[in-house]
C-alpha cells in the first residue's frame, strides 16, 4: 500500500483530520497529481481557512504550472491569513515569493 493509499484510508475514519488532508495534498502534488492536489488543498482551506501551509503550498504549485494568477491570488490570501495570525515566518516567505513572480 503506498503512502498515499495508507493517508486515503485514514481520511476515511478522520475526514476532517486537518493534518492528514494536507498530508493527502502533499502526497497528491508529489505525485503531480496538480488538480487533485488543488482540490485536496481546497479542502484543507475550507476545514480550517487558517491553517497557512495549505495556501503556500498550492500558490507554489499553481506557479510552477504556469498559473501565475491563480497562485498571486492564492498568496494575497494567504499572506491576509499569516499576517491575521501573526506567522511572520511564512509571511515572510509568501510575500518573497510572490515577489518573485
């Protein structure tokens, strides 16, 4: 069973396990799996709009599948939430990498 058919399964008793849906994006988006991994990091979003490595993360997936303004949105929103509560670190990071878009 791969790593990602084990984090499936899990999912399936702790649906809104916060850890593990980012973990299943993750795993998605290693695989290159880009819009199941769109939709996995949406849905961490939806469960705790808060938790700001989900918004990192699909703006640097969006970016390098050249959809540049998908992922600037993505990044303006996810800057909002880091600065909102108060991750300088990945507000530092999202806004160094949107600068480089």
């Amino acid at each position: 069973m791969s790593r990602r058919e084990k984090i499936h399964s899990m999912l399936q008793e702790s649906p809104e396990d916060i850890f593990l849906n980012y973990a299943y994006a993750m795993e998605l988006l290693k695989e290159g799996e880009i819009e199941l991994a769109q939709k996995a990091f949406a849905k961490v979003r939806e469960l705790n709009p808060d938790y700001v490595p989900a918004y990192f993360q699909e703006a640097q997936m969006l970016s390098q599948d050249d959809r540049i303004e998908e992922a600037r949105s993505l990044l303006e929103s996810g800057i909002k939430v880091a600065r909102k509560t108060r991750d300088d670190h990945a507000l530092g990071e999202m806004t160094e990498y949107m600068e480089n878009l």
